[in-house]
C-alpha cells in the first residue's frame, strides 16, 4: 500500500453474542491481512441483538474497532442513556432532535490524516426524526477541512440509501449503508469520487432472518403475534467493505467486500 492511500475497513451491524464472538475471532486477523489506517464497525445489535452497553464498546474496540456507528436501536438499552455522553469515537444518528444524548460525528487521527466519521439514519420505515440529508449538511459544514469523510447511513429503504450517496457524491469519501442486514451487490465508486454501498450486511448468525431465531420470526408472520425476538445460533457470517481513498483528494479509488464465516 502506497502513502498515498488511505484504507477504511468498514464492517457490518454486529448481531448479539455471536456477532461479538466472530468480530473477536475474525476481526484482530483481518487487520493484519488488510492494514487498514481506519477500523469503523456498526455495533447496534451488539446487546442480545438490540442496542449496545459501555461494556460491549470495550469489548468491540479490544477487537480492533477505532470507531463505533450505530442506529434506530442505539437506546435500546436503557443504561446507555447515561453511558454514551461519556464515550469516545461512538456515534448516533445525527439527526436525532436536539437533546438527544451523545453526537453524530466524530472526528479523530488515522493513519497520518484527520478523519471525519459521521453517522445518519433514514426517516421511511423507521422511526421519524429529522433530516438526515441537511443533518449531513450540517456536519459537513462545520468540518471543511477534513478530507476523507465516511457516512454510516443507517435506514430500510434502498432508495433513500441511495439517494444519500448520491446526495453526498464528490462531498465524501464513502456512503455505506447499514441497518436490513442483508448485504448488496452495488458496490461501486460514483462519479464524484463516493464510494457507495446500499447496505453492508451484518457479522451475525447465517441461518436466522437477519440474525434473529427464524422460529420465532416466522411464528410472528404466521399468527401476527407480537413475541420476543432473540438472537439465533448457529455458523455466523461477517461482512465487511474496504474502502480504498486517494489521501490528498479524499476520493475513493475502490470498494470491496470483505465476506467470512465464523462457526
């Protein structure tokens, strides 16, 4: 890897135990074969599939995570209220309304160079809260110097996924979409230099519907009855994207995805 290049390992939406057991397993080792200069992971699910505790941040960032995104989940455990205002390089959404604890964005040195991670979370079909495009806006404002920017856009829709990286091509370095947990096969670097992906995946258990016990999921389908969702067992698929930037231009170069099973 030359100087000029800057590397971000992105990886997906840690599901449960299980997610947490492959990051450690697979993570420490994907590091050394790929020498990122950037380690992001989506930790939402982290908590029995929903949320994320000050605990499991630690435990994340031991395995190699420089910075921690999250999601609609990000205050499913109620703990976490308190404990986010004091964590460092872990993110909420940033349009949650004003008041809303801890920050979207945050900044910090890799690899030789200032970055910017920000965090942002679609409005359709999920909970309503503000803009994210002109939250987007806003961050980016505020941050004119730095050059290599990653946006977690966290959100259902494929088409406001989308509309997001097309929103922020040539203004960032990558649009990673994280949240369905099912990866997509759009990896690509628009015009403007953006690298973009309509959704990650997740590094959760393979044989699940996205990482939940399929019986139970399927029993709320068949009886529309509310139950418990936990998360399943079983051979766990990790899915990651290394994103590949010019230094000097903050432009992506490249994006690939990074697949591996932990059993």
């Amino acid at each position: 890897m030359s100087s000029e290049e800057f590397r971000i390992l992105f990886v997906a939406d840690v599901v449960g135990h299980p997610g947490r057991e492959a990051v450690k397993a697979i993570l420490p080792g994907l590091k050394r074969e790929l020498t990122p200069d950037l380690t992001v992971v989506n930790g939402e699910n982290a908590a029995a599939g929903f949320g994320l505790t000050a605990k499991l941040v630690d435990e994340i960032k031991g395995a190699g995570a420089d910075v921690i995104t999250t999601g609609n989940h990000v205050f499913a455990q109620k703990e976490f209220l308190a404990e986010l205002p004091h964590l460092e390089r872990v993110t909420r959404p940033a349009n949650y309304p004003p008041g809303a604890p801890g920050t979207g964005w945050c900044t910090l040195e890799a690899g030789g160079q200032e970055v910017l991670v920000m965090n942002v979370m679609g409005r359709i079909f999920v909970e309503s809260i503000d803009d994210p495009f002109r939250a987007a806006d806003a961050i980016l404002a505020a941050h004119p110097n730095h050059r290599i920017v990653l946006c977690d856009m966290h959100a259902e829709a494929t088409s406001e996924k989308t509309a997001m990286g097309w929103y922020l091509d040539g203004r960032v370095s990558a649009v990673v979409g994280t949240h369905t947990h099912i990866p997509t096969a759009d990896a690509r670097v628009l015009p403007g230099g953006t690298a973009y992906v309509t959704d990650v995946g997740m590094v959760g258990p393979r044989d699940g519907c996205i990482g939940m016990d399929k019986d139970v999921v399927l029993k709320r389908f068949l009886t529309g009855v509310p139950n418990r969702f936990v998360v399943a067992s079983g051979p766990v698929t990790f899915n990651s994207v290394l994103v590949t930037i010019s230094a000097s231009s903050g432009r992506a170069t490249s994006i690939q995805r990074v697949d591996r099973e932990h059993s």
